[in-house]
C-alpha cells in the first residue's frame, strides 16, 4: 500500500505544529494518559486509520497496558477490563467520532456518565482529544496513509 501523496500534516508543517499544540493542553490532571490514548486508539478503529491504531496501541503497551485490554477496545461494551470512567470515556468517544448515526448525537446519558467520572477541565480535555484524533484520523484516511510508512 501506498500513501495517495504526502500526508499534508507534513507538506504543511505549521498545522502539525499547531495540533500538537492542541495535543499538548489535553494534559490535563483528571484525564490520565492511558484514558487518553484509549479514546485515541478506538476513535481510529471506528474510522479505519490503520497509522493510528497501530501507534495507540503501541502506545498503550508501551505505558503497560495489558494485552487483554487492547485486544478487547473494540468489544470494551462486553469485557470487565476497564473502568466506569474509561467506559465513559469511550462512550463519549464513540458519540462524537459518529455525530450522524443517532439524531442526538451525544445522549444526554452518555454525557453525564462522562461528567460523572471528570471535572470540567478533564471533560474540555476530553471532548478536544475526541476531536483532534478525529483530525488526524480523517487525514491519514484521505491520503491513505498505510501503517509503518514513514509521513513523507
């Protein structure tokens, strides 16, 4: 497989710089990195981006993450593995990834489980994590970048 052209995050270096920006204030206490990279790694299983699945799940194995709770990220409805807040998580992730399949695309149910389990700084890192791995999933698709290739 090959790349349909440069990834333009690459051809366009100050968008990449300025996503990582955005990456950047996602840090945020109340929103642990492994909760990060597991809406990350489910957001780019629902669009298909093969460059970011395979980087999050590596990502979370390499923070320690065990085998059973990446194998099980698709399932996560189905598995004990994760907790009440990565679930919410999760929940909220697969909401925003696909506003247009419900005509209220984040149920009131799914945002209080969210608010629930994280402060209003934690939330706003949250939902601006959803949608900047959304950004890159959606790049990475239209040029079909394939998985191991180097952004050139």
């Amino acid at each position: 497989m090959q790349a349909r052209m440069k990834n333009p995050l690459i051809a366009m270096p100050e968008a990449l710089k300025a996503l990582m920006a955005l990456d950047k204030v996602t840090h945020v206490d109340g929103l642990p990195l492994i909760t990060r990279k597991l809406v990350e790694l489910r957001a780019s299983q629902i669009n298909g981006c093969s460059v970011c699945v395979d980087m999050h799940a590596r990502e979370l194995k390499q923070a320690g993450d065990s085998d059973e709770r990446l194998f099980a990220v698709a399932a996560w409805r189905e598995t004990p593995y994760f907790t009440d807040a990565e679930r919410a998580a999760l929940a909220l992730t697969e909401a925003l990834t696909r506003l247009a399949d419900r005509p209220d695309a984040v149920p009131d149910d799914v945002w209080a489980a969210a608010a629930a389990h994280f402060d209003e700084a934690a939330l706003s890192g949250l939902i601006l994590q959803i949608g900047l791995i959304n950004v890159f999933n959606r790049v990475n698709a239209a040029v079909r970048m394939p998985v191991g290739a180097a952004w050139n």
